[in-house]
C-alpha cells in the first residue's frame, strides 16, 4: 500500500472531459490537500460524477493531469496506477454491493483480492470497519436484508477495507431520508478525524455541504467549466457568481444586469 500521504496533495490542471466529440468539463484546476472535505457541487447534469470517473481511473482525460503526490496518475504505467487506486475507497452512488454475498463478504472482498491476510485477520479487520460504521452484529445479512442507510454504510466500511488515504463519494444522501443523510454526514465527519483521511464528495445537497464541506468546486452546466472554489460557506456570501450564490442559498437566478459576473 501507499506510503502516508503519498496521494496527496491531488492536483488536477487544466482537465478536460469528453464524451466523444461532446464537451462535458474543460479548464478544470484545483488542489484537494491533506485533511479536507472537498466537495465537487453543481447542479443535474454538470459532470460532477464524471470527474469522479476521471479522478478514480475509470475515465481518462482528454486532456490535462491528475496528480497524486508527485506521481502523473495518467502518465503513469498501469502498475502504478493500480498501487494508487488501492490508496483510494470509493462509495458509489447506489452502494454498489454484491446482493449474493453477505455484509461481510462484501467488505471482506478487498482484502482478499489485494493482501495476502490469512481468513482469521480477514475477519477480525472487517469485524472492525463494520463496528466503525455501525453495523456490528450485521455480518451475515444480505443487502436486501438492509435499509438504504445500513446499505450505505456496509458500502463505506467496504471502501475503508484497505485503509485508504482518500475516500470519494458519489451522492452519499442519495436516496436517503434526512435523518439517515444527517448520520452519514456525521459518519464522514468522524472517519476523517478518526482515519485521518481525505475526503471527496460528489454532491448537490446544501445541507451536506454546508456540514461538512472545507473546500470545494462549483462545476457550471453552461460555461461547462469550474465557476468558483474555496469554503462553500464563503462562496454562499461572498462568491462573485450570482449563479453560485444562488445555488448555495435555493434561490431561483434573476435575469442579468448589465456587467454582473454569471
């Protein structure tokens, strides 16, 4: 596994990202550092998910970098780039839990494929993140067996199972009734300090952002690029977009007047 804090920072410049000949992002700049909770927001349809996608390795670049420490993620052989995506847990956005295997198989699967740990340790570390999450005494359920929240936190205890040093989310309260998205907000809160990890979070739920973000993007679904960033709390009162400040106070955008910055 990675050394500590070898990921990090994470600097991308000036990235651009594709479907085909369609433009989905471009000039993408900015640096997540060690100990935040970056949020990337915007509204449907902005490329949030698909900069996840490019940050993850599943998607490359049409151009510009990701770095991760000093390391080129994409100019780098597929060797390093697998070492760096093993410092990374990923929660996507339905979960994405194997309904034939148990909790426990799920977060056990990790582990199995990417360490040589003998079964006793396999289940002593699972038995952990389970009861980090909350959900000790639920090793042998299934996923249908579980509500959307505990299927959500069996799915983080999975991305914690190789102790990463960056943990993304993709929609965390997706599907989620308040009071469960407030716990996850807290759980994220928690498992930074606690694992002292990074945190991205792919996002358009105000009261998650304003919650737990330190830093964020705000990724525009017109200019197809990044129309602001810093702490989403000063953007809400002081961003120059009226655009961003809008989307951080649920206000519908008034007509422009001559000269305002969009």
């Amino acid at each position: 596994m990675p050394s500590s804090n070898s990921l990090l920072p994470v600097r991308v410049e000036n990235l651009e990202l594709r479907y085909g000949e369609t433009l989905v992002q471009r000039g993408l700049t900015f640096t997540i550092n060690p100990g935040d909770i970056f949020i990337v927001m915007g509204g449907s349809g902005c490329g949030k998910s698909t900069l996840l996608k490019h940050l993850i390795g599943l998607m490359r670049p049409t151009a510009g970098r990701v770095c991760y420490g000093a390391t080129d993620f994409w100019a780098a052989d597929e060797e390093v780039r697998q070492r760096l995506m093993r410092g990374m847990g990923v929660l996507y956005q339905q979960g994405a839990l194997w309904s034939s295997m148990t909790v426990s198989e799920n977060v056990a699967l990790p582990l199995e494929i990417y360490t040589g740990l003998d079964p006793a340790t396999v289940r002593e570390v699972v038995a952990g993140k389970l009861a980090l999450v909350g959900l000790s005494g639920c090793e042998s359920l299934y996923p249908a067996q579980l509500s959307g929240g505990m299927r959500k936190r069996a799915a983080l205890a999975r991305a914690m199972a190789l102790d990463p040093e960056i943990l993304l989310f993709d929609e965390p309260s997706a599907g989620l009734d308040p009071v469960s998205a407030r716990m996850l907000d807290d759980l994220i809160l928690e498992l930074r300090d606690s694992l002292n990890a990074t945190v991205v979070v792919v996002t358009h739920v105000l009261d998650s952002i304003f919650a737990i973000g330190t830093n964020s993007i705000f990724l525009d679904d017109e200019s197809r690029t990044m129309i602001a960033s810093g702490d989403p709390r000063w953007l809400r009162d002081h961003a120059e977009s009226l655009k961003v400040r809008h989307f951080l106070t649920c206000q519908e955008p008034a007509a422009p007047q001559a000269g305002a910055v969009q």
